[in-house]
C-alpha cells in the first residue's frame, strides 16, 4: 500500500510530494473526468496522460539530484510531518518537530531529542516550511548552538501550498523542483 497511515484512521495527505503517486492520481482524475464529460473525453484523457508523463519526469529528475546527496547525509528535518511521501519515493530519512497537524506546537522534548539526533548525526540544516512558522526551526537552531554545534536553515520548502510567482515554485512542477533544489543544496 502506498498511502501512508497517519494513526487515528486517517492518511497522510501529502501525497502530492511524491510525484510517481501524483501522476497515478492525475492519471485517474482523467478517466474520472472523461466518463462525467464523453464529450470531451479525448481531449481529457489526451491530457492527463500527457500531464502525468511530464510530472514522472520530473520525479526521474528530482531522484537523479538527490541521489547526489550521500546517502548518510539525507537526513530531512522541518517544521511539521509534511514530507514522509516524499522521503520514501527518495530513500531519505525524514523527521519533524510537529506531527501531520501544524495545530500544535512541539514540546521540550520533542526539541531535545531532535537536537542530540542532529549533533549525534552532525546534520547540517534543517528547512522551514513556507506554510508553517519558523519559530519552532529557530528554537531547534538555538538549542544547538547552547550545545556549540552551529545547525544552519536550509531553506524554504513548499509542503502545504504552491508559492507566487518570485518562489519559483508557482506550479506543481516548478514546486517540485524547487523543493528538490533546496534539499539537495541544504543537504550537500
């Protein structure tokens, strides 16, 4: 099963960071679409394929960048649980400071744990999300450097939204590939 079980009987929903699993989705989307619209339903199907080709090309791209990162140092870490699709299609060890919600801040141990896990690994960024505060990152940030090791921020990833227009990162694809530049850049 490729859906991730969020516990609670919920799923992790987002599935749209793994572009394999997305492009399946948009593939289905079309068939859905075309029986509603046997008007268009050439056109409709014509595109999703098409669509849901370039994306799985991008998804080729994406894992040809972060395969450059050495496998020990593809270790992922951000402000919520956004990106357990994305680090499974990508063999990269992901790990956050808040759960699948953004609701809920993360405690003192949950920061504490996650600080000795980056000194002990000697990981070198952690990312902000553009959705989500940063507040909990620099908290992360800081309690490093009381411990002397200097944690640098890697960059904004888009995990919940797409971003304007100055992002770069205004389409899905473009999303994609900007989020994959940032961690491959953040992780080398």
């Amino acid at each position: 099963n490729d859906i991730i079980d969020a516990g609670q009987g919920t799923h992790d929903p987002h599935i749209w960071l793994d572009p394999f699993l997305w492009a399946t989705g948009v593939e289905e989307l079309g068939k859905r679409l075309a029986e509603n619209y046997p008007e268009d339903k050439t056109q409709i199907i014509k595109n999703s394929l098409q669509y849901a080709k370039e994306i799985r090309q991008v998804g080729e791209w994406m894992r040809k960048e972060i395969n450059k990162i050495p496998e020990e140092r593809r270790v992922l870490i951000t402000s919520h649980d956004a990106f357990s699709y994305f680090g499974k299609q990508f063999n990269i060890e992901v790990d956050a400071l808040q759960g699948i919600s953004t609701v809920s801040e993360p405690g003192i141990r949950t920061v504490s744990s996650l600080m000795q896990k980056i000194i002990d690994r000697k990981i070198a960024a952690v990312f902000i999300e553009s959705s989500v505060s940063s507040k909990s990152i620099q908290a992360l940030k800081e309690a490093c450097a009381r411990n002397g090791y200097k944690l640098e921020e890697g960059g904004m990833l888009y995990s919940d939204a797409m971003g304007d227009k100055k992002s770069n990162a205004e389409t899905y694809i473009k999303m994609l590939k900007r989020n994959t530049e940032t961690v491959v850049s953040g992780l080398m």
